[in-house]
C-alpha cells in the first residue's frame, strides 16, 4: 500500500511512500520504508499472511533525479541517503 508522508529531507513536500499496516491485538502498527516493498516480495507475503518484520539497519544509496541520473551537491560529489534494511518473514 501506499501513502503520502512528509519529507524530512524536504520540508513542505510530501512524497509517495510504500508502508505496511500491521494488526494485532493491541491495535495498529504502519512501517514504512522503501526497501520494505522488496522485502515483502523477497518473502512471497500476502494481504492476511502472518509474518514477522525486523529493521536490521541502515546502508546508503544514491540519489537519482526524475531522468534517473545521480544527483551531484555543490562539490560534485553524488548525494547520498539512508535507506533502511528490512527482513520479512512468514510464520
């Protein structure tokens, strides 16, 4: 699923990001990341599967503009961004 959030690296500009709602007993829970999406399709889940989800920590990557191409910062140098890592699980 999908929904806008805020840009914390853009103020005022909200973005499209991939988020997943999770149930449980005591209410709610939404993640959301971008290298979430590819962990869920690397599990093989399902709406209504159970699964288990863990953050395992952050690792850099290139931003790309509109065109694909790396965005460079006054220097030159190619801009880099946290993204986080995700495990997911069926149990």
């Amino acid at each position: 699923m999908g929904r806008e959030a805020p840009d914390g690296k853009w103020p005022g500009k909200p973005y499209e990001s991939f988020c997943i709602a999770l149930a449980h007993r005591s209410g709610q829970d939404v993640l959301q990341g971008k290298g979430l999406r590819d962990a869920i399709v690397d599990a093989g889940c399902k709406v209504g599967d159970r699964v288990e989800v863990r953050r395992l920590g952050k690792t850099k990557v290139s931003v790309v503009d509109k065109r694909g191409r790396p965005k460079l910062d006054a220097n030159g140098a190619q801009v880099l961004w946290d993204k986080w890592l995700w495990l997911v699980r069926k149990i």
